[in-house]
C-alpha cells in the first residue's frame, strides 16, 4: 500500500482529532470577531489549502451571511500594496504554515488591523506564530509529498468555524463524521479501486459539480494533475454553460460530481446535454437518471446538506490514488515535487 492511500484511510481518526482539539480555540476566535463588529473575511492560501478556502467561503455564506473573499497574495509581496483589513478577519490555511507569501500576507493585514488566523498542520511554523489565533490541524506527519489526509482536516476547522460564526448552525454533528467516513472506507474501496480501472483512461478532461462540490472539484482536478500527470480542470455546471462548453465533442471527458441536492434536475440537463453532445461521462452520484445516462458511474451513498462535500472529497481522493496505481504511476515518487512549496 502506498503511503498517499495509507494516510487517505487516516481520514477518519484525523476528523476526530482536529474536532476535539480546536474547540476551545475557534470559540475564541468567534468570540473576538463578534465583540469587534468584524464584517468580512478573506482568505489566503495555495493549493489543496486553496481548495478548502473555497469551502469555507461557501459554508459561511451559505449559513452566516457574510461575505469570504479570496487575498491575491501578490498585491502584498510583489507590488508592495498594503491593503486596509481592519474590519476584516483574515485567515490564511497551508499545511505546512512555511509558505512565505502567506506570511508576508497574514504580517501585513495584521499591520492594518485584521484579525488574523492561521490553520496549519505545525503549530511551530512561521504562519502559526505571526497569527492572533492557530488552528491545529492536528493530522500527524504528513508522510505524502502530495496533501492527503490534511485536507479533510482543513474542510473539518473551517466547518466548525463557520458554525462558530453564524447564528444559525449548521445541520451536521461533526462528530458523527468519523463513523461516516470509516464505513465508506470499510463498503467502497474495493468498489472504487475496481472502478478506477476501469475508467484510468478517462480523467483527462474537466471535472464538474455545483455548490458545496466546489471545493471538492478543484481539489479533485487538482489531485489528477497531480498524481495521475494529465491535464484537467474544474467549473461549476453553470459557469460551464457560459463558453467552457464549446470544447465538448465526440469522446470529451467529463467527471461529473451529482449528488441528489438542490441541484438533481440542474445535474440530469448537463448529464443529458454532454451525452447528446458525444461526451463520455464518469460520474460519482446516487441520482438514478444520472447514473442511467453517464457512459459510467459509480454509485454514491446518499448523504443530505453538510455531509456532502466530507464524503465526496473521500472518494475522489481514493478514487485518484487508485487511477494513478491503474496507470503504473508511483504516487510516493512525484514528478516535479516537494513536500514544502515556498512561494512569493
């Protein structure tokens, strides 16, 4: 077993740990954020971090009304601009915390006032220190070049400080999450890795979804790129439909992430629509008409609302191992790879 697919099954134990060891911290955070009237939020970060800042900012403005925006760190370290944060919190995520452009980020917006909070895997790290508030990711060594069981642990700390934030709770126990996790680990691995190669020649294309997927999405096109060395990328269905679609043609590849949610009919159109269009369509959904018309699907449990995204971010994560295994590709031994990627 590789170590990347070793710490993927890790997912559940790391849920539980980061839920335990971040309450106290991300009451605090809440707690200073009401008291100083903060109004908005903005994140920074890179990668599979990035991909988690995307759920956070669709969980808070789903269920806390305010308004997350995304920091080009090169407002700061290149052009020099220091923007006014005051009534801002920021919070800057990376697994590592070692990342210099987010700590040139989170100094600057702590020097104009902002809030500041780093969500990290090393409480020792240059981005733990310069922030007001740490969140422990608490996920162990992270053995895997590539992000693995950290960003479970990342979407577990922005969850439980969405909630923290609003005044209206979200519908999850994230105490449950880790009996979920471990029965989907125990009832679909096989199924998945049978899956996987049956589809290996089939990622090469783009990956879409809507809503609380989006996160998942991007970490998903991103992890393809990454371990299984071909091009993909990630839209919204909606904004597939304003241009990105003119590429499908007989034989484009599509991964499409369909729960049954707010989106089925939206999610059985673009099945419908891509398949009249010739393209071949992998999806991962329990919506019957979606599995029926998509050349093949591989069929999810039925989760409601919150759970989603924690469940579908599981399976494309094992899902990828298994596909970069299918096609001969050594996921400990990446290409063009470091475990810390320092950037300005």
């Amino acid at each position: 077993m590789s170590i990347m697919l070793n710490e993927f099954l890790a997912a559940p134990e790391v849920v539980k740990s980061v839920a335990n060891a971040n309450k106290k911290v991300i009451a605090e955070i809440a707690r200073e954020f009401k008291e100083r009237g903060i109004t908005n939020i903005a994140t920074v970060a890179r990668g599979t971090s990035d991909s988690a800042a995307t759920y956070f900012k669709y969980i808070v403005e789903a269920i806390g009304e305010i308004v997350v925006a995304k920091l080009s760190p090169s407002i700061t370290t290149v052009y020099g601009s220091k923007v006014n944060l005051k009534s801002t919190m920021v919070i800057a995520i990376s697994q590592s915390g070692m990342s210099t452009d987010s700590v040139m980020v989170l100094q600057s917006a702590k020097e104009t006032g902002a809030l500041t909070v780093a969500v990290t895997n090393n409480p020792e790290s240059d981005l733990a220190k310069v922030a007001d508030y740490h969140i422990d990711l608490q996920a162990g060594v992270e053995q895997s070049v590539y992000a693995t069981k950290t960003y479970l642990a990342e979407m577990v700390a922005m969850f439980m400080l969405s909630n923290a934030l609003s005044s209206v709770t979200a519908k999850m126990n994230v105490m449950e999450l880790p009996q979920i996790l471990r029965a989907f680990i125990d009832e679909n691995t096989d199924l998945l890795k049978a899956f996987a190669e049956e589809t290996k020649d089939c990622i090469n294309g783009v990956v879409l979804t809507r809503g609380l997927l989006q996160s998942v999405a991007s970490e998903l096109s991103l992890k393809i790129m990454d371990t299984c060395r071909t091009m993909s990328n990630y839209f919204s269905t909606s904004e597939f439909l304003h241009g990105p679609i003119s590429i499908v043609e007989e034989g484009t590849k599509v991964i499409l992430l369909a729960p049954d949610s707010e989106f089925t009919d939206e999610f059985i159109s673009i099945t419908t629509r891509l398949s009249l269009l010739g393209a071949e369509v992998i999806a991962f959904t329990d919506i019957p008409e979606v599995a029926r018309i998509a050349s093949k699907s591989f069929t999810m449990p039925s989760y409601r609302g919150m759970t989603l995204p924690f469940v579908y971010a599981l399976a494309s994560e094992l899902y990828v191992v298994y596909v970069a295994e299918a096609k001969g590709i050594n996921v400990d031994c990446p290409r063009n790879r470091k475990k810390i990627t320092i950037t300005k």
